[in-house]
C-alpha cells in the first residue's frame, strides 16, 4: 500500500487520537511534569526536597509523576545501599532536552501573566464581546 506524504504525516499527528506522540505530550504537558522537570533543573534531588520544592504536590502525585517521568526515560531514579536508604531523582539525557521549551514556557507564563489575569476578570465580570462578534481584538 503507497501512502502519500500528506497521508503519513496525518497518521503520525498528535491530533489523532491514535497517535503515540499524543501520549508523549500528556505527560509533557501535565503541570507537575513541568514544575518537577524544573526543580530538577540544577540536578538530582531527594524525594522530600522535591516535595518541599514544589508546594501542593501530593505525595501520591509526585510519587505517580516520577514513577511516569522514569518510565517515558525522562527521569533517572538512584538507590543508594546506604542506612536508610538514599533514592535521588534527576533527568535523563532526554530529561534535560526539556528544560529548554519548559524554561520557554514558564518564561511566557510569567512574562503574561498581567494580561490574563486581566482577560480572566473581565470574563468573569462578564465584560464579553457580544454575541455574534468574532471576539477578535482590533
């Protein structure tokens, strides 16, 4: 069977919902992906520094987000045969190839963070483009 080109790139789109690239960009886009991804940023650390680093992750979460990240071979987990033992947590070399489009990420979040906040009060003041409107800014 001869597919065309436009045929294979649908059949590899993440907009499929049989696309494992889709699975991939779960786990990518998922917040606590992208805040452990970036408490690891400088290196390994400890399961309670990463709780400690990032506030409001369960342990539950954390522990299902790294057993997740180690899995996809984004996340390197290390026992050390000490008393008690001593696990540390770091990225991978496929680890630390994200660091550059979540650092990206957090950069835009923070750099546009005033302006939805803004947009997000006025929704909720109801202060919307009236119905029919293309809701577009001119």
């Amino acid at each position: 069977m001869v597919t065309t080109r436009a045929e294979s790139m649908l059949r590899d789109s993440p907009y499929r919902a049989d696309c494992p690239t889709r699975r991939i960009l779960d786990r990518i886009g998922d917040r606590w992906t992208v805040l452990i991804v970036g408490a690891l940023w400088d290196g390994s650390a400890r399961f309670s520094e990463l709780r400690r680093r990032i506030e409001g992750i369960s342990q539950k979460m954390l522990t299902q987000t790294l057993r997740g990240l180690e899995r996809d071979g984004l996340v390197r987990r290390t026992v050390h045969p000490e008393v008690p033992v001593r696990v540390e947590y770091a990225l991978t070399e496929a680890g630390r190839t994200l660091r550059g489009p979540l650092r990206a990420l957090e950069e835009w979040s923070i750099a546009h963070l005033g302006d939805v906040s803004a947009s997000q009060e006025a929704y909720d003041r109801g202060d919307r483009p009236p119905p029919g409107s293309t809701g577009r800014d001119t």
